[in-house]
C-alpha cells in the first residue's frame, strides 16, 4: 500500500489551483515559409479534478476540468520569406482570459491529455 501525505494547508493548495493568462513563446511555421518566433498569450494553470471509487458501474466517479480560453482574440502575423504562391498570413489565438472548464473545446485547447 502507498500512502501520500502533504505537509502544505489547505489554504496554500487553494493558491496554487487556478487558472490564468500567461505569455509564452513558440515558432510559427507553415510549408514554403521560414518560421517567426512569436510571443503570445495563452491559459496556463491548474483546474479541480477528483475520482472515487463506487460500488456500481461504471465504478468510478470523477470530475474533470481543464484550464481554457474564457475569451479569446485571434492575431494574424505575415511569416518571412514565403516561397512564390504561398500565403504568408499565419493566424494564432490570443487569450484575453482564461477560466477551469469541464467541456475542452478541441478548436483552441489541446485536450488530448485529458
């Protein structure tokens, strides 16, 4: 049998669980143009999630959320470089604010871990 113990208050783990606005850099790139670093914003944290067990199917009760756009803005940016024929407009989401949300909109949020 594992045991876990923490030694933090509950008042400290209700300060680390949120959600929030935080930059972040990454490379933006598409076929037949050089990629650009670009600093945006997007949701960062951590949400309530919880599972028991129960008696019945399907055994387990949880509750899941994930932290998501709340509002969101779209910024377009022209990519250096581009080969002949090719749109150099690259289009990325840029988070306003930010909240725990049980639904993942697979449109702004990677939700393949959850």
């Amino acid at each position: 049998m594992i045991s876990c113990t923490t030694s933090i208050p509950d008042e400290k783990l209700a300060s680390i669980m949120g959600c929030t606005v935080k930059d972040h850099t990454f490379l933006a790139k598409k076929p037949g143009c050089k990629g650009l670093a670009i600093t945006t914003s997007s949701c960062w944290g951590h949400c309530l999630t919880w599972e028991k067990p129960i008696l019945r199917p399907p055994y387990i009760k949880s509750f899941q959320q994930a932290c998501t756009y709340n509002v969101i803005k779209y910024k377009t940016v022209q990519l250096p470089d581009c080969a002949p024929g090719v749109d150099p407009n690259f289009t990325y989401p840029v988070a306003v604010s930010c909240t725990c949300s049980k639904g993942c909109n697979m449109d702004s949020t990677e939700c393949e871990s959850i």
